[in-house]
C-alpha cells in the first residue's frame, strides 16, 4: 500500500479552517485598535470584540456578559478553580473532582491542597464513568467547587452532566464547573439545558480555532476572582488588552461548529465504530478503553497486549499515520496515563494505549489504511517483544500437555 500521510489527532488539536482565518485577518490588519481605547480605531476594534462574544453566547445558550475570553482552556481551568478558591474559601474548604480530569485541572486542585483546601478525587468505572453515589456522599456544607469535565481528552467518554448538576445542587450550594474542551462541537453543549452548570471551560483550537484562545462561561450571580489583575478588561475579571482577532476566530469556529455537529458527529460516530469493529475482530488482544457508546464521535483508544505505546506510535507515525498514546501533555512523558489507571489498567497496560481521534478530513479510506498498518506494526512489535515470545511458549507447552 503506497504510503499517505493521515491526521488522526484530532483531540490534539485541529488545523484553522479557511472561514475561520478570514473572519480574523482583517482584525490583524485593518481593525487592529486596543478596544480600550475611545477612538475610532479601538471602537472599531470592540464592536468586533462584542460582536464575537454575543455570538459565542448564542452558540452556548448563554448571556454575552457570562462570556470571558482567555487564553485557552487550561487558564479557564485554572481561573474557575483558583477564582472560586479565592472568593469562597472563606465559606468552604472542600473541592471535588474526578480521577480522569485533564491536568490542567488535577494539578491545580493539587496546587489548591498545599493551600489548605481538601480535595475528593472521585472515581470512575471501568468505562470512565463518574461514580454518582460517590460524588453524593462526598458533598458536604463546606464544598465550594464540584469540578468534572463533559468528556475525556484520553479514551473519550462522555459524563452525564445533567444528572451530575443535579445531584450538585441536590446536595450542596457548591459552584459546577465542567471542563467542556472536548466536548463542545462535538456533543450538545447547551447551558439552558445545562442549567445547573455555572462554570464552563471552552478552548478554540479543539474545533478548528485558533491556538491560544479559549473561554470560560460564568453564570450571573457565581461568585468568582479574577485570576489575571491589572486593568480593568472582561469586566475587572480578567485584565489584559484583548486578543480580538483571536476572540472573532473562536467565535466563528463555534458558530460553525455547532450548526455543523448534528451532521458531522454522525459521519464520525459512524468512522469511528467502523475503525473500532475492524481493529477488535482483526487484531488479537486489543481492547477498547473508554465506554463503548457514550463516547466523543471522533474518539477510539486502544491497548494491545505485549505492545508498549511510544514503539506503536513511532512505527504508525513512519507509516504517516499520526495518533497518540494519550493526551498531547503526556504522550512525550514516560508516566502512565492516569486515566488508564482510573479506569483499572494494570500499570504496564496504561503505557501502551493507541488514541485515534478523527475530525473533518478523516475518510474511510484513512480508516481503513490506518487498520492495515496497525495490524502490520502490532504483529511487528509483538514477535520483537520478548513478554511475547514467553506467552508463545506458554501456549504451546499448554498444547503439547493436552
Ligand atoms: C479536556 C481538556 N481540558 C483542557 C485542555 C487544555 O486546553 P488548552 O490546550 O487550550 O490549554 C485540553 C487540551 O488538550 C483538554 O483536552
């Protein structure tokens, strides 16, 4: 098979698309005034600034005044996690999240632990799955915070925030903030139906936006700090001269995000169980991490036995198929995947699990090019491993007794 280049890391990051940039070059060029300023320039430049967030708020079912702009979705994170820390730790010093949160919101509930707040790190089932009664039995009057995310970067599944909010509310008058990074565009994420949801966190380059910008949603009336002081941008919340064209790219990739998803997570949903049908019954000894149905559309994550994770990407990437062994963060770490153990991997396993993740130029034929290699690469590593050569040997020591 002639060789191809394929993307398949998706959950990664995605490329800018074409509408996208040219709804941000003029903001570079010709309105490029500070959105501070009185002149025209500047308010050329805010109109623009404004415009993006009231269409972010339509696109999310929220008001433009809950909508900030950051710099991407491990400053929301951070910001709704440390902004509620530092405008409620005085009512409450307790904070639950789950085991399989993204690092950008484990290591700062680890940071927020050294500074005096307790921590419940729930866990999850063997699919990924919050445990409910877990997180009902953790609230407490001094829970401030309940932190967990829409769906997982890693092995893509997908929480049921509705219930979640609900139990939250239930049980405790602690803010809720989903980490939606992966989610939005690819599930609905519409926060009148998400009602009980006061924190969101969005990050634009996950559906075809720009790097480096990203959004938190604060629902009217959550009590939050600032995390970023100095002037009095986003509404004395987050202070720096605004990234314009940065907030018209993200709004726009949103816009067509959403109005595209229904459609797309189909095709993808579709791809997907495809490439997860074709790798379970043709190669031997893989497993599916993450829960079969209540996954990201674009999301498919494997172990294989005898096979470690960095070997299996770096052949797939000569093959030009580029994947992951986890999130973008900690595939270059030798560390295994968190979310793996969560999930109840034995440690050697949680080293060596394949992501693919699909997105808008993910054929079949990609699929079915990218199975191929798979199987060739998997049959490489297992016959030079030598975990492999002493299960063979088992196996016909077991056929020869019988
Ligand atoms: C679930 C989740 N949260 C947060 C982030 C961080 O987003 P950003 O890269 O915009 O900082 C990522 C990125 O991989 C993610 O997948």
């Amino acid at each position: 098979m002639a060789k191809k280049e394929i993307y398949l890391d998706h959950a990664a990051t995605t490329y800018v698309r074409q509408e996208v940039l040219d709804a941000m070059l003029p903001c570079m060029t010709d309105i490029y005034g500070n959105p501070s300023s009185l002149h025209s320039f500047g308010q050329r430049a805010r109109k623009a600034l404004e415009a993006a967030r009231a269409s972010v708020a339509a696109s999310l079912h929220a008001r433009p005044e809950e909508i900030f702009f950051t710099s991407g979705g491990t400053e929301s994170d951070n910001w709704a996690l440390r902004g509620v820390a530092a405008a409620q730790g005085s009512k409450g010093r307790h904070i639950i999240t789950s085991k399989i949160e993204h690092p950008a919101v484990l290591n700062t509930a680890k940071d927020l632990e050294k500074a005096g707040f307790r921590v419940t790190y729930l866990d999850v089932d063997a699919d990924g799955v919050v445990n409910v009664d877990q997180l009902k039995e953790a609230l407490t009057p001094d829970t401030i915070l309940v932190s967990i995310m829409a769906a997982n970067n890693e092995i893509g599944t997908i929480q049921p925030i509705e219930e979640l909010g609900r139990i939250v509310k239930a049980g405790s008058k602690a803010a809720f903030h989903v980490d939606a990074v992966q989610a939005v565009g690819a599930i609905e994420v519409n926060l009148e139906k998400w009602k009980d949801v006061d924190l969101l966190s969005l990050s634009g380059h996950k559906f075809y936006g720009p790097k480096g910008v990203g959004v938190l949603f604060i629902r009217k009336g959550t009590r939050i700090g600032p995390m970023i002081t100095g002037g009095s941008q986003e509404r004395k919340k987050r202070a720096g001269t605004e990234n314009v064209p940065g907030s018209v790219g993200f709004a726009k990739a949103l816009e067509l995000a959403v109005a595209e998803m229904p459609e797309e997570s189909r095709r993808l949903a579709e791809l997907r169980d495809y490439l997860i049908d074709r790798v379970l019954t043709e190669i031997k000894g893989s497993r599916l991490n993450g829960h079969r149905t209540k996954r990201l559309p674009g999301n498919a994550n494997f172990s294989f036995d005898y096979i470690e994770g960095e070997g299996l990407l770096m052949y797939m990437s000569m093959r030009g198929v580029a994947a992951s062994t986890g999130s973008a963060c900690s595939s270059a770490s030798l560390e295994p995947s968190h979310v793996l153990l969560a999930i109840g991997l034995k440690h050697e396993t949680a080293h060596g699990s394949f992501r693919a993740t699909l997105g808008k130029t993910t054929t079949k034929e990609d699929i079915d090019y990218t199975v191929e290699a798979l199987k060739d690469v998997v049959n490489m590593l297992r016959e030079m491993s030598p975990l492999y050569d002493e299960m063979k040997g088992a196996e016909r020591q077991c056929t020869v007794k019988k």
